[in-house]
C-alpha cells in the first residue's frame, strides 16, 4: 500500500516541492542490495519454472512489423480465451523480446488473461538482418510508427503499454505521441537524463563492463551483416561507454555532439507536459544506474503518476528468495482491478 511521502534518505532525493505527486510503496523486497536486485533482474535462472510449461512462447507466432521507417520484429501470443486487453512489452538496451524480466512480465499478464505482443527494437535480439542502419535511442519515429500500426490492429482492445529501462524511455516517449492512445503505459527504471545514467553505468566497473560487452557484441553481428558502415570507424578500439558513443554517434546520426544525442531522447519537462496517456513510472530511489534525482522533472500531471520504491535496485523489485517480482504483481493488479 502507498504511504505517506517522507523525505527519503538518499542525497540525491530531489526537493520536497517536486515530490508533492510521488507515490511511495513499501513492498517488503529481499534482497536488500541494489546491485543484487539489478542482477537478478536479468538472471536466466528466474526462467527455470517455465522450462516445461511456457504458455506465453507455446502460444506466440514471430511476426515482422514493416513501416516506411523500418521492419522490427515481434512476437504476439493471442490469449487463447480471447480477452480483449492486450500489452506490448519493449526491453532495454542490449535487451530483447527474450530477457528475462520481460518473458516474466509477460508470462504473468498471460497468466491473467491477457494476451502479449513482445517487440523488439532495431537491431536487438536477432534482428541486426532486418534494418541497415545502426540502431540508436533517438530512433522513436520508427517505434511510434510500428505501435501505430498494432494499435490498428488491435483497436479493439484494450491496449497497454510496458516497457524497461530504455523501454521504459521509448514508452514515455510514445506515451507523448498524439498518434497513439492506451488505457495504460507503464515504464519501469527508465533513464531521464541519459548523460546522467551513462556517467552512473561508468562509474561502475561491474555495470560499465557489462554494457559494454553487450553492446560490441551486437556491433559485430552488425559489422558481419553490413561492413561498410563501419569503414573508417576505429569502434572497436573504444574502450568505453562514452568514447563508443562519440566514435558512433558522429557517424550514424543527426547529432554533431553526445550532449545533443543524448538530450534527444531525454525525458524533459516539455515531453512530460505532452503525455496524453495515463502513465505510470515506477523506479526504486537505489537504483544504481539511474540518479533518483533526474526524477524531479516529473511535473504534477493528472496523466502521470511516479511509483518509487525504496529498494529494488534497477528493473528488480524481487520480492523474496523465489526471486519473484513486486513490479510484475504491481502492474497486473493496476491492468486488472
């Protein structure tokens, strides 16, 4: 249950004025630690009771949605009783329609009765194939424009929107389009200002290590497929986040800078103020990869709530040694009460 707003105990906690519209909850999380709650997030072995029985997978068809900006691949698994809400879920960065918070998530609106669109974004997953050009996280015109065509599709439904971390930031983002319309967007730990979260990922050896693998990973696949995009381009001598993002962001965008790159897909009061959707942020005040303090841009808006935990690190909220998660239980109860 919500309790009242006391003043957290975080530095970086932004003013009293600015947390006036914030929702905090109290769930009784274990682990404690926030690097352990962010680990387990994305932990295959959170997937080993649906070894044998995985309605979700049994149930979904490989589906590719082609737009005049792009092809994006999804996966859509019909409720076999068909009920007419469904939700799109979109992962993180270096994420996919297979991570394991996001096979959770869905396997539980399933499991309620509602069916699941999971969609990946260029060039995650196994997609590098269907685009030429790089992905980058300004590309929002070409996730707007495949949610439009599902919300087509299924404009009989009661359509939902949920997304993680950099999904989070997509849905936010989408949640300001005029195009689109949801009974409900959900974004859990999603970056606001992403030059913070960066310089917060590369403080950390553990997360900064861990991005960068992944993301030079999915850049040879893309090399493999497409060498010519990267000719005169020294990527693979960066040996960190920021430097990677200069040698790319230069090359492959519309942005001369990294501080306009990332402000292109930041969560500014002017986006927030545009929000005709209900949407929901949920995020945990110890999260160890995007500042609590970014949150201030928040506006008190009838259309937009802040959910704040005081633990739950980034994407984990685990509620127990079963390794279940609060923000699962929190978001269907939300969809279905």
């Amino acid at each position: 249950m919500p309790v009242p707003v006391p003043s957290p105990p975080w530095p970086e906690t932004p003013s009293n004025t600015s947390l006036i519209k914030m929702i905090i909850y109290r769930p009784a999380l274990r682990p404690k630690n926030r690097h352990l709650q962010s680990i387990l997030a994305s932990a295959r072995w959170r997937l080993w009771p649906l070894r044998h029985n995985n309605p979700v997978k049994q149930h979904q068809k490989a589906e590719l949605i082609e737009t005049e900006l792009a092809t994006l691949q999804g996966f859509y698994s019909p409720h076999p009783q068909g009920h007419d809400n469904i939700a799109i879920l979109i992962h993180g960065w270096e994420g996919s329609a297979e991570s394991t918070y996001l096979q959770l998530m869905a396997h539980h609106l399933f499991a309620a009765g509602i069916s699941v669109y999971r969609l990946n974004l260029r060039d995650h997953g196994d997609s590098h194939h269907l685009n030429e050009d790089l992905f980058h996280s300004c590309r929002l015109p070409e996730v707007v424009a495949a949610l439009q065509q599902l919300n087509q599709r299924f404009q009989n439904h009661q359509r939902y929107l949920i997304g993680f971390s950099l999904g989070g930031n997509f849905a936010v983002r989408a949640a300001a389009a005029k195009e689109l319309n949801y009974s409900g967007v959900f974004a859990v730990s999603p970056p606001v200002n992403p030059q913070n979260s960066m310089q917060a990922i590369e403080s950390s050896k553990l997360y900064g290590t861990y991005f960068l693998r992944k993301w030079k990973r999915s850049l040879y696949k893309k090399q493999r497929l497409f060498p010519h995009l990267f000719e005169g381009t020294d990527w693979q001598s960066q040996n960190n986040l920021q430097s990677l993002t200069e040698a790319l962001v230069l090359k492959h965008t519309e942005y001369s800078t990294t501080s306009d790159y990332f402000y292109g897909y930041s969560l500014t009061p002017e986006l927030i103020k545009n929000i005709n959707n209900p949407t929901q942020i949920i995020t945990a005040w110890d999260d160890p990869v995007i500042p609590f303090a970014d949150f201030s841009t928040i506006d008190r808006l009838a259309n937009i709530k802040l959910i704040t935990t005081p633990h739950g690190g980034h994407c984990g909220f685990i509620k127990n040694w079963r390794l279940q998660s609060w923000v699962e239980e929190y978001i269907i109860n939300e969809i279905t009460s």
